[in-house]
C-alpha cells in the first residue's frame, strides 16, 4: 500500500509539469496585457511600457517561465500583479470558502442522492423510480446560476429565510456561516445529485441481480440489511469512483456558484484573477487545483480497499 | 441508548451558545454599498482606475476640491494668492489638519505628493512643464514658482477625477511613482480611516469614521466644502454579479449599489423600500476613438466622415434605452459645464450617411476593412460598436467588427501593429465626465502623438490650442480657444462624442445625503 501511495505521489510531478507548462504558455499567448488592465482607463502608452518593464513582462517568455519554476521549487508562489499580496496569502484568505461548500455540497449531496438512488433501484419502474430518474435529468440540464437564482427569489427574497449572498467565517459567527451556506451548497449540490443518484442506482440495479443477494434473501435477512450491507456495499466502488471525478464538476460548479452568492473563495479569485490576467494567481491556483483533484483521486483508490476486499495495492 | 431528538437540541442549544459568544459587534451606523468594482490596488495615484478615486476620497485629503457648480475651491488649503505677474502661487494649509496616525500635515507633505501625482497625471505633467519649482515657506506654507503664466493651477490642484491629487505624507509621497505605495502606507488625513486588517481583496474594504477629522465650515458642495462624516463606518463589499447585488438591496442586506446595470432599474424603482438618485448630473461620455496612425483613419477627411456619418440617438437607445437616463449632446467637454459648446457642431452627429458618402469618395477611401473592436462583458459597452458597425456601414465603410472581453481589448488597444496583425482602427469607451471637462484633462483631445493615448493622434494645431488654453488665465478667453479649437476639431477628430449617459445609484429609503458630485463619496450620508 505504501508503496503504491508513493508510486501515485510521484506521478504527481509530472502531472503538475505538464499543467504549469500549459497553463504558462496559454497565458502568455491568449490576449490581454496585465499592465494595461493596471494602468487603468486614462493611462499613457509609456505609463503602460513603464508598468510592463517593472513587472517582468518585457523579458523572453523562457526567462519568466524559467524564473517562476525556480520560485515554485523554492515555495515562493509570487505576488499577485494586482491586490500587493503574496499568492499564498490570497489563497489561504479564500480557501475556507470554498473548503466549506465544497464540504456542504459533498455532504448535501452525498446524503441525498445515495439513498434515493438505492430506493430507485429498490423499487425499480415504480413512480418513485420515474420521479428521481425524472429530476436528475432535470439536475443535469439546468445550468446552476439558474438554480441558484430561483432559490434566492424563493428563500431569501419571497421568504426571508436566507441570506442573498456573503460569506461570514465559521469562528465568527457559526450560524450566519451556516445559513450563507445552505443556498450555495443546495445550487451545487443539484448536478451532483443528479450524477450520484443515477449511478448509485445502476450499480445497485446490477448487484441485486447476483447471486448472493438472492442467498442473502434466501436466508431471511431483510431488505433494510440486504441492501445497506451486502447491495450498497458492494456497489460503492463506481460510487466512489464517480465522486471522485465529480470534484472536478465542483470546482467548475464553484466558480460559478461563488460569483452568484458573492462568496471570496478560490472559484471567484480564480474569475478575477483570469479578467484582470493576474499570471502569477492564475498560474498558482490552477496549479493547486491540480493537486487537490490528484490528491483525492489517490484517497478514492486507497477508500476502494475498505469497500472490496478483494482489491489490493 | 442514542437518541436522535435528545443529540439534536445538544447540538442546536451548543450552536446557539457559541452563537451568542462569539456574535459579531453590531454597527448601528455602517453603511454597506456595493460599488462598481472590487478595490484591489490601493493607492490612486498608480492607477487612473475610477475605484481607486473613489477609495482615495474616502482617505486623502486634496488641497483644493471642485463645487456642484464646478467652481474650484480651497480645501485643505485655508488662504492662497497669486503674484501679480501670475508667476508665483503661496498656499497656505488650514490650521489642525492631522494624518491618521496623528502626525501634522505639513507643506513638505503637500510639495512631496504634488511632484509624485504630476509624474504620473497628464495634466500634472502639463502644469509641472511650465513650473519652476517649489519652495517650502514653513510647516504650513510652501509657493509653486511658473516658468510662465499658466491658467490652469488651481484646476490642476482641484481636479476631481483620476488622478486626483491627494495630499499624502512625505515619507509615502517619495515612493516611486510607478511603484505602488504599500499597504500599510495608506494613511491620510481624509474623513475616513482605511482599516487594513479587514481588508480582504474580493471581499470587502472598511473604512471607519476619522474622529479627528476637522471639516470646513462651509456646507458640502460637490467635492468642496465640510467633509462631515455622520455614520461610523463603511464596507464596501463585492458581490460580482449584478443580479446578486439587486437581491441583496431588495433583502436589506446592503443599503446602497453605486451603479446598478440600466436594465435592473426598472426592477429597482418599483421597490418600494428602494430609490434611485443620480449624483452626477453631468453624467458620463460614450466615446469613439480612432487609431490615428492606421491606414484610413491616418487621413481627418476619413475621420470626419465617420463624424458625419454618427447619430448619437441610436448608440443612446442600443445601450441605455430609458430617455430619462441619457441625453443627446454634441458638445465635447459635456452638457451642463462652463466649458460646453456647439461651435462647430452643426455639421457633424446628424447620421447623414451621404455626405459621409461624398468625403469617403473625396478622401480616396479604398474598402480597407476598419477593425472595430467590441467589448463584450461589460453590458453599459457592448451594443455601442455594432451601431457604429452599422452607421459607418450606411456610409461606405467595410467594417470587421471583433469581439472579446474588455480586459483583451485593453490590452490590444496600447498595440500599434496594423489593423491586420493584431492592431485595430477603432474602439468605444466611455469616460465620466469630470475628466473631460477642458481639453487639456480630456486625455483623448491629447494629439502629442506617441506621448498621446492609444490612438496616437499628432496634430499641431490642437496642441497649439491646448497650450494657449492652458496659459490663459482670463475665462473668457479660455472659452473662446476651446470654440476655436472645437471648430478645428469637428473637421480633424482624435475621437467622437457618442452621446452623454447617467447611472444612478440604488440606495435604500433609510439612506439619505448622499452629494450631487463626480465621484461617489461617503461624507454627508445618513443611516436612519
């Protein structure tokens, strides 16, 4: 296992070589000039020039490349061309946003999505079936900035139960961070319901026709034990391998999803970060988004051990 | 044995203690607003970015400030006079002006953060080319010495949009002014305390009232008069989407939005716990300018012709579309100002496609094809290039009308490749006002060729009147150079007015005082 852990870790850097020299040569060659987007509205050509040369940009493109890969080595992400902070900085300010929906997405939908998925299959071609097969098409064809307007005129303007936006840290005031949170995690959680369930409910459909569900039921169990412990079980792996990949979806879905509820996580740092061409932001967030996505794909392997005990590293 | 209900109101009673322990201090008197952009960089000197204008007003002081009747008046300066022979100004600073971390404000201050504001500013530059120097009298007093006669002193010192020159202390005004000062620099002696430790880019910005600040006796008037802070604090908060920001003064949960998309207003005015106030009459310009080194628009005949051939109505309607919210005005330095004229108008923005027909077949117009380029994020600017793209069509020109976002656009426009390699010919922006109110602050009647804005203009003449503008001291006579120069003008455009339009703010019924300026400022409002 440990082994494998550390096969997977070293793949990492390759990975990651890959992204950096992707994400250094699009930003380079897409258009946009940092420092005329600085310079502001009313600025001089040579005001512009003067900004340009103090950020580095005039160097060849191989020098900045060269010069930012030694600074990653060294830990040193950069400062951003705009906010007069460290890279770092920036992200460690809007990392818990995002750490938290993306938490109360995973939990929302998690909890939501895996039982109705196991009843569909439960009770297949029932109208129980028909609905959840019904609302995850319709999961996955609203886009989520539509979701999470309807659910601001409904809950917080029509209602006023919720908040329209803002984000309030967990250790200042539990309750506001919770109710800024639940409209969020609700938008994003719709498309990942929609995904899990409908997996859930394939893999279910097809365990409950082996053989040892039958002898489970042959054997009296009941169907609450039949299904949480030998049907579930055994259908977790494509479960598990489909939350895995849908992280991905919520980083995309978060981008979104903050700009909506004006949450300052890294989604909408990111946003800011590509219209204003802050490179050294860009460069650094896509590059930990690379990481987090590997991380967790590695943790969905190593979790497969503890759901099939067949499936050693 | 577990129970579920018993688990629950554990949790729900512990939740709601720590809720009560670590609640947030209530503000009776904050004012949360949204303004038009997030404030990322912090000193407004380095950029001409309208957000950091506003921040600055919000914690430096200027020497002199612009009244509602665009009077220029003294501010933090208490008596000034000039020599008889025009060649030595003396300012005198009022007594108790005091930075925020309580040191005095002294003359050295105001010398050092002048020379910094004209390294960067245009018409800081123009007044600093006819200045001698400076001279420091004592803590409060310090002289600007002319080379010669120039009419623009207090105009240039009271200039009330980017960049604004705000007074700074000297130890911040000695930063290089292509640098940008630091954070924990950002002090003033302005009515309100920036709070750097709640600082959080993209989130919000908190200023806090200066208690020591002493406001002049006179009421406010525009960006002149008693900065009187009557709420204890401000945030201004982001919330990048538009819809999202509309939801949140609807909710109550912010109590003003500095400028609302024109197409949310009527949504606005129908709620009754909401009001719109527009505090700039004068509004802002839309404006077409031209590349004036590319091939056609190299020649004014060709340039004029696009003149001719605009109505400013149809780019008003395509982009604004409520009447009550712009205003058709052929003159250049903005309806409703000293400086605004018709002279040499008549003939040009009528939208009369055949004799911009005629001067195209004049001037040798040969079908290049004119690289327009559109902005297409930013909703108060994307309509505005296809009706261009259809006008000049209507007057024979072939036009490639290119898309992309604002940002790409800004970076293209500084380019002055051709058109055909990455270049452009022309694009449409929009200026606020107050910055176009006398040829020498409009940035775009700048025709110094390469030291000009994009676009790149190099015509003599206009500069030749621009400096008699800038050296005349008598009003009147500065009235008549800019008939004559607009005369000129109207024939060799650097650029085109494309109509005048207003955004006013969203605030809610319990948000009053708010002044009638150029730049949003936070002085005078009260929470009820």
């Amino acid at each position: 296992m440990l082994d494998f852990i550390a096969r997977r870790l070293i793949s990492i850097i390759p990975v990651l070589a890959v992204v950096a020299i992707f994400v250094f040569l699009m930003l380079r060659l897409t258009p946009g000039d940092p420092a005329a987007v600085i310079a502001g509205d009313n600025a001089t050509s040579d005001q512009i020039a003067d900004i340009r040369e103090k950020l580095g940009l005039n160097e060849p493109i191989w020098t900045q490349f060269a010069i930012w890969i030694g600074d990653i080595l060294q830990g040193k992400f950069g400062e951003s061309y705009f906010f007069k902070k460290t890279v770092a900085e920036l992200i460690a300010q809007r990392v818990e946003p995002t750490l938290a929906l993306a938490l109360c997405t995973l939990v929302f939908a998690v909890c939501i999505s895996v039982p109705i998925g196991v009843m569909a299959a439960y009770r297949q071609g029932s109208l129980f079936d028909r609905v959840v097969m019904g609302f995850s098409v319709l999961g996955f064809s609203v886009p989520g900035f539509v979701i999470g307007y309807c659910l601001i005129y409904i809950f917080a303007i029509e209602l006023g139960w919720l908040p329209v936006q803002g984000y309030v840290r967990i250790g200042v005031n539990f309750w506001q961070f919770a109710e800024r949170m639940v409209l969020p995690s609700l938008t994003l959680s719709v498309g990942f319901v929609a995904l899990i369930s409908r997996i859930t409910r394939a893999s279910v459909l097809e365990v409950l026709n082996e053989d040892y569900i039958r002898t489970a039921r042959a054997k009296g169990l009941s169907n609450r034990v039949v299904l949480m412990r030998h049907a579930l079980r055994n259908a977790a792996v494509p479960i598990l391998t489909v939350i895995g990949l849908g992280i991905a979806i919520l980083m995309g879905g978060a981008v979104v999803t903050e700009s909506v509820f004006g949450l300052p996580g890294l989604g909408r740092l990111t946003v800011e970060a590509v219209l204003s061409r802050d490179f050294p932001t860009i460069q650094t967030v896509i590059l930990l988004f690379s990481v987090v996505y590997v991380v967790i794909n590695l943790l969905i392997d190593i979790s497969y051990t503890l759901f099939d005990p067949r499936i050693r590293y | 044995m577990f129970s579920f209900k018993k688990s629950a109101l554990a949790l729900v009673a512990a939740a709601g203690a720590t809720a009560l322990l670590t609640a947030a201090p209530v503000h009776a008197q904050t004012i949360k607003a949204v303004m038009h952009s997030d404030v990322k960089i912090l000193d407004p000197i380095w950029t001409t970015a309208y957000i950091q204008r506003n921040h600055g007003y919000m914690v430096w002081d200027t020497l002199f400030a612009m009244d509602e009747k665009f009077d220029v008046k003294p501010q933090m300066v208490d008596k000034w006079e000039v020599s008889p022979d025009k060649l030595v100004w003396t300012f005198t600073l009022r007594d108790g002006l005091e930075w925020h971390d309580g040191k005095p404000v002294t003359a050295e201050d105001c010398v050092a953060s002048i020379k910094r504001w004209a390294a960067r500013d245009s018409m800081g530059q123009k007044m600093m080319a006819s200045a001698e120097g400076f001279e420091v009298v004592d803590a409060k007093t310090f002289k600007l010495k002319m080379k010669e006669p120039y009419g623009l002193v207090l105009q240039s010192l009271g200039k009330p949009s980017s960049n604004v020159p705000f007074m700074m202390p000297k130890k911040t005004a000695e930063t290089d002014p292509m640098q940008q000062i630091k954070v924990e620099d950002v002090i003033g002696s302005g009515p309100f305390i920036f709070k750097a430790d709640e600082w959080k880019p993209g989130e919000k910005i908190v200023y806090v009232k200066n208690a020591k600040y002493k406001p002049r006796a006179e009421p406010p008037s525009g960006l002149a008069g008693g900065k009187v802070v009557k709420v204890d604090r401000v945030e201004w908060l982001w919330i990048p989407d538009v819809q999202t920001q509309v939801g949140a003064l609807q909710n109550g949960e912010i109590d003003m939005i500095e400028s609302p998309g024109h197409d949310l207003l009527p949504i606005l005015a129908k709620d009754k716990n909401i009001n719109l106030f527009n505090g700039n009459p004068t509004g802002n310009q839309y404006t077409f300018r031209f590349n004036s080194t590319a091939k056609p628009f190299d020649n004014p005949k060709v340039r004029h012709a696009v003149f001719v051939a605009f109505a400013q109505e149809d780019f008003l309607k395509a982009t604004i579309g409520d009447p009550q919210w712009f205003k058709v005005c052929k003159a250049p330095f903005v309806c409703g100002t000293p400086l605004a004229t018709d002279a040499g108008m008549a003939d040009v923005l009528n939208g009369n496609a055949a004799k911009a027909k005629q001067l195209l077949t004049e001037a040798g117009y040969d079908g290049t094809p004119i690289v327009l380029m559109q902005s297409t994020d930013l909703q108060v600017l994307t309509n505005l290039a296809p009706v261009a793209k259809q006008q000049m069509e209507r007057a024979g020109f072939k036009v490639d009308m290119q898309s992309m976002d604002w940002q790409t656009l800004v970076g293209r426009r500084v380019k002055k490749d051709p058109p055909s390699q990455g270049g452009w010919h022309a694009f449409l922006t929009s200026w606020v006002a107050a910055d176009i109110l006398n040829p020498v602050m409009a940035g775009f009647f700048n025709a110094s060729c390469d030291k000009a804005m994009f676009g790149w203009p190099c015509d003599a003449t206009i500069e030749k009147f621009r400096d008699q503008f800038a050296k005349e001291t008598d009003p009147a006579k500065q009235k008549q150079i800019v008939e004559d120069l607009q005369k000129y003008w109207a024939n060799n455009p650097t650029h085109i007015n494309v109509g005048q339009w207003y955004s006013p703010i969203a605030r809610r019924n319990n948000i009053e005082g708010n002044m009638i300026a150029p730049a949003p400022v936070f002085w005078n409002i009260t929470k009820k």
